[in-house]
C-alpha cells in the first residue's frame, strides 16, 4: 500500500518573506510599472490594472499579482524540511530595505500612485519627516489593506493620509504632501532656496485646498469632500506639468501664493507674521468697513481652525479672508461673508443687520465723495437683486441662488466695490468685456497683481543697475524673479 501523502503545509515565515520580497520585485521592476501606468491612465474609463481583461476590483489586482510574481521567478516548490536561515533572512530583509531619499519614489510607483503620493506614502509606511529607511514588508503591509478596503482613489488618498478612522484630513495630515511638491517639483526649485518661503507656501496651498475642499468647514476633509472635488486631478497633473501654475485648479500655483503673501507682507509691518484688525483695516486702502473687519477677528469664520492668537491673524486665516474677498462667486466666499453678516446666527439676514453694516457704509461712501443712497432704497434694490424665497428675509440659500452674491455684499461693506458696481449696467461681475470667461475672478486678480509685482520688480533692479540704489545686503527670501514661470 502506497503511503499516504501529506496535507499540503502552510506557508512557513521564511517562505512568507521569500513572496513579498517576489511581490515586490516584480511590483519594482520597470516593465512592469510601465505597463501598470500605462492601465492607469484608461482607469479613467472602463478600468484595467494588471491584466487588460480584467476590472480594476483591488482584490482582484492582488491577485493578479500574486500569479504574475509566480510566473517569471519560477519559484520552487517549497520544501517543509528546510528550516529557517537566519543568515538568508538578515539578508533578504538588508536586499528589501531602500534608501528614503532615492527609493521612495520606486515605491509609490510600485504601488501604482501619482509621483506626488510618495512622501505621505512613506510616511504612513513608517518613514521619518527627515528621511530614513522602511522596508519593502512595511510598504506591502500598508498597501495591501489599503487596496483591499479602499475601493477608489479618494479613499486610498484619505486612508493614506489620515489613517484608519480619523475622520477626515486636518491641515497637519495634507502638510507633508504639499511640502513634497514643494521639495522637489522641478518648476518650484526656487522654494527650496529659503526655508520661511517654503514654509509659507506649504501654509498657502494647504489653506486653498481646504477653502475649496473642506465644504462642511469642519477643519477635516472627508473622503466624500475629496471625491467631490478636483484636487486629486491637480496633484495627478503636476507629475507631468513642469509649471504648477498651468495645473487646474491652480492650488500649486507659485504666481499666486507671491500674491497672497505679499498682500500679507504689506500687511503685517513688524514682519511677526500675524496681523491685527488695524493692519487688515488696511487692505484695499480701507475700502472694507470696520464693522466687518471686527466680525471677521470675532472667530465667525475662524471658528474650525485655530482661532487667531490674541485678536490676531496669521497667513492661514489671511489665505481665507483674500480668496473670499477678491472672489465672491464661490461658494465659500458666499458662506464667508455670510457668517459675518448673520450676527445673530439664526441663518436669515434681517433688516436690523444689513442696517448695522450700512450706517458705517454710507460714512464711507459719502468720505469717498459719493452721495450714498438710503438705506430703504438699498434694502429694496438688494431683494430685487437676491429674490429671497421668503419675502424680507435673505438666507444663505438665497444668495448662492442669485448668482449675485458678490453685489449685495459689496453693498453693505466694501465702498470702493459697491462704487464699481454703480458704475456698470447691468449688475454683474467686474469684469473686463475681454475678460477670459473660463477663468474666476480670482484668477484674474491674482494675474493682474502679479503683473503688478514683476513690474514692480523691474522698475527695482532698473533703479539698481543706474546705481541709484545699494544693492540688497542679504537675499530676500521672497524675491520674486520668475524667470523660468510663465505668468500663470
Ligand atoms: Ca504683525
Ligand atoms: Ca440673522
């Protein structure tokens, strides 16, 4: 009688190393990683990722791999009398170690993510904010759950980032992704130059990702937020654009952050790097009332991030305030301002409190030489403008409805603005007739002040070169020469 054959045995540690160190090197190897980027890019419709007839179900594309590390390493079977090597397994794990700096993009490309995944990827995988090692096990014991659990990339990114039920992404989870672009894209090497600079752009970005993202204001982005919105596409786009200006929407955008933080800059005269609500009285040569400067420092559009210190405002409330300001077809902006108007936070916007913002208004109006109508007049025109569906009463949803929300604003607390609106029939945005529609208001502000600001600039260096001037003693960290950017 033939002897009875053994059940099959389960894999043994050893063996178990010997397929991930396999899965990897398979994952590593850059036929595979083109033909992996190469399914990618059709994710977009009917998806593939390892085999061209397959749907890209996560579970599925493991096992995919699985067969295909198989195939071309002609693993041997495994032999249940060898025992453990400790020597082969110190150096199987030194093989499967790599170097943070010149590794980490080999394994976000092993994991099949945009470039600009690899930092919060090695991160979350264990790898220090200064660099270090992780190894290939770290990288498979991460990536693994995440494909099998997260079932798009917006939960991949939020599972990433923040963790297993951290309830959405805070400004510190998104910081190491944007300071990575800021380290190393090809068209921000400037950044690298000074530490404030990078550090205020990392500030920036951050903040324009979550006014355009984080809808809910709740300080954290959900992995809803995230699906709903565009970001992902903008950081998949700065892989292949040399200029993250060019990148939609214009997060990245080095012109713009010079533009946000020079008007912070001209602000802030101690270079503390906060302002009060006599410096942000300022902006605009004080076209904006007191009124609404005091409801801004009163913490009713501060209230989900830290709240400024000692009545103050550093950069990330500033970024909030300029984008709401110089765009107020936005969504965010809508809600911005409504929050401040709404002083009693019951969501209407009654007579009593367009009446608070108004008295100083028309001071402002009639300081600036124009005749400002009464109020009466104003209120009739604003509901004809807004159409509210209860009648005297403007709520948020009003407004976002109207399409005009940026003219009843103005009207109640922006002089200079309201007076620009006069002047144009019919009421509509301020814009050039031969403005490019597709792009926003802030778009086209950022655009002109940065015009303004390399002009500016030239006029400096010409001063310099006739020797009118000394020249700079130390480099300016936010010198805004620019000439490997086009303007936007
Ligand atoms: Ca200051
Ligand atoms: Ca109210």
């Amino acid at each position: 009688m033939a002897p009875r054959k053994p059940p099959p045995s389960p894999l043994r540690p050893c063996l178990q190393m010997k397929v991930d160190e396999l899965f990897l090197r398979w994952l590593s190897d850059p036929g595979t990683q083109r033909a992996l980027r190469a399914g990618l890019r059709r994710i977009q419709g009917p998806a593939v990722i390892l085999d061209h007839t397959v749907t890209p179900n996560p579970a599925t594309a493991l096992d995919s791999a699985t067969k295909a590390i198989a195939a071309p390493a002609k693993i041997a079977p495994p032999d249940p009398a060898v025992t453990p090597n400790p020597a082969a397994i110190a150096s199987s794990t030194a093989i499967t170690k790599f170097s943070a700096s010149r590794k980490r993009n080999r394994h976000r490309a092993a994991c099949c993510c945009p470039l600009y995944w690899k930092a919060p990827l090695f991160l979350a995988a264990g790898g220090g904010a200064q660099g270090g090692f992780v190894s290939a096990r770290d990288i498979i014991g991460l990536w693994k759950p995440i494909l099998l659990t997260c079932h798009d990339e917006a939960a991949r990114f939020e599972r990433l980032l923040g963790g297993p039920g951290d309830g959405g992404l805070s400004p510190e989870d998104l910081a190491p992704l944007v300071q990575d672009v800021a380290d190393s894209h090809p068209g921000l090497s400037f950044l690298r130059e000074a530490e404030p600079l990078r550090r205020d752009y990392v500030t920036t970005v951050t903040q324009r990702v979550f006014y355009a993202v984080n809808r809910s204001w709740s300080g954290r982005i959900s992995c809803q937020e995230i699906r709903r919105s565009c970001f992902l596409q903008a950081v998949s786009q700065l892989e292949a654009e040399p200029n993250p200006g060019r990148a939609t929407p214009s997060f990245f955008s080095y012109p713009h952050f010079c533009v946000i933080v020079s008007k912070f800059q001209a602000l802030d005269a101690d270079g503390d790097g906060l302002i009060d609500r006599h410096d942000l009285r300022r902006h605009a040569d004080g076209a904006i009332s007191s009124r609404m400067i005091d409801r801004i420092f009163s913490g009713a559009v501060t209230r989900a991030r830290p709240s400024p210190e000692g009545g103050k405002m550093g950069l990330a409330d500033f970024v909030w305030f300029l984008l709401s300001e110089e765009d107020k077809t936005t969504p965010t902006s809508t809600e911005y301002w409504f929050r401040c108007m709404d002083l009693d936070g019951d969501g209407v916007l009654s007579a009593p409190e367009l009446s608070f913002f108004y008295e100083e208004q028309a001071q402002n109006l009639a300081a600036r030489g124009a005749e400002p109508p009464p109020f009466a007049d104003l209120t009739r025109q604003a509901l004809d403008l807004v159409q509210p569906r209860c009648p005297g009463q403007i709520t948020l949803g009003d407004l976002k409805r109207c399409g005009l929300a940026g003219e009843f604003f103005d009207a109640f607390f922006n002089a200079d603005k309201f007076l620009e609106h006069e002047r144009r029939e019919p009421a509509g945005p301020v814009r050039a007739p031969d403005a490019d529609p597709t792009l926003s208001d802030w778009d086209r502000f950022a655009a002109a002040e940065y015009d303004f600001l390399l002009a500016e600039e030239a006029q400096d260096d010409d001063a310099w070169e006739e020797g009118s001037e000394s020249p700079p003693s130390s480099p300016d960290p936010y010198d805004f020469a620019d000439d490997t950017l086009d303007p936007l």
